[in-house]
C-alpha cells in the first residue's frame, strides 16, 4: 500500500507523496521517474532524495501506528480512533 505524506495541511502548503501518486495533480509533489534508456540528472537525484527525506519521518510515523494492534483491528467511529491515536505518543512515551 502506498502512503502520502503530508507535510502540513490541505491547502498552500507542500504534500509530498511517493512515485505511485504521479499524475495526482498539483496536490502532490513526487519524485521524477527515470525515462526509458536514460539516467536521471544529478539535480533529479538530489530532488529525490530531498523528497525521501521529507516523507521519511511521517512513513515511520505511519509504520508505527500501524505496529499497535487496535489501528490492525478497530471496529470503532475514526472519530473515536482520532482520540486513542492522540494517546499513542504518551503511551510510547512511558513505555
């Protein structure tokens, strides 16, 4: 599964997102493709990996959550997930 990452929210702001979101508009800034029989630039492969850097903490964050197992078996309103998710740092932070 392909995550975006969100640096920030909706609006002005930048929303990085991996290789699978190309073509999702202007919401979504991703990293270039290599073409068919050529190699990226050296700036592509800089743009790429200031692009891996800045989605690297949420992509952890996401892996995270997803390590505790009432975000693997829920069956409660996301409303409700909001609250237990905003507990998880705490937690983490006593364990």
């Amino acid at each position: 599964m392909h995550w975006a990452s969100s640096v920030g929210l909706l609006g002005n702001e930048l929303h990085v997102a991996d290789l699978a979101y190309q073509g999702g508009g202007p919401w979504a800034t991703t990293g270039i493709k290599r073409r068919l029989l050529q190699d990226l630039t050296c700036t592509e492969k800089t743009l790429n990996r200031a692009l891996a850097e800045a989605r690297a903490p949420v992509e952890r964050g996401v892996a995270r959550l997803k390590s505790w197992r009432i975000f693997r078996r829920s069956r409660c309103s996301p409303n409700r997930m909001t609250s237990i998710a905003e507990a998880v740092p705490t937690l983490e932070r006593q364990r």
